[in-house]
C-alpha cells in the first residue's frame, strides 16, 4: 500500500470516527478506543516515511 492509500485509509478512518461522535450512537467509538485506533496509525505512518525515506536516499546514492 503506498504512502497516499494509505493516509486516505486514515482520512477514512477518522472520518468514521467523528461521524459516530456527531450521531451520538449508543455503539459509538470510546474514548480509549479513538486513541488506541490514531495512535497505531500514526506509529505506522511513521514507520512508512522512515521507509520511504531510507529509499529515497539510497536511490540518491545510487545516481
């Protein structure tokens, strides 16, 4: 998955999550759980543009 699927899987993601905030749903999304969803993408997010960036500087070598 690329970097842009996937920052528009996370776009999704929250966007899901906020709608169930908005509609005030008795099986909306806790707290806890919001958090533990962002911050786990995040982290792999990051992990991502490590990777990208590590290719990005080893193409650069290579050139």
């Amino acid at each position: 998955m690329s970097l842009r699927e996937r920052l528009q899987l996370e776009y999704e993601i929250l966007d899901r999550i906020d709608q169930s905030r908005r509609d005030e749903s008795p099986e909306g999304v806790s707290e806890e759980l919001e958090r533990a969803i962002i911050e786990r993408e995040l982290a792999d997010l990051e992990k991502l543009s490590h990777v990208d960036e590590a290719l990005v500087r080893r193409k650069r070598r290579a050139a």
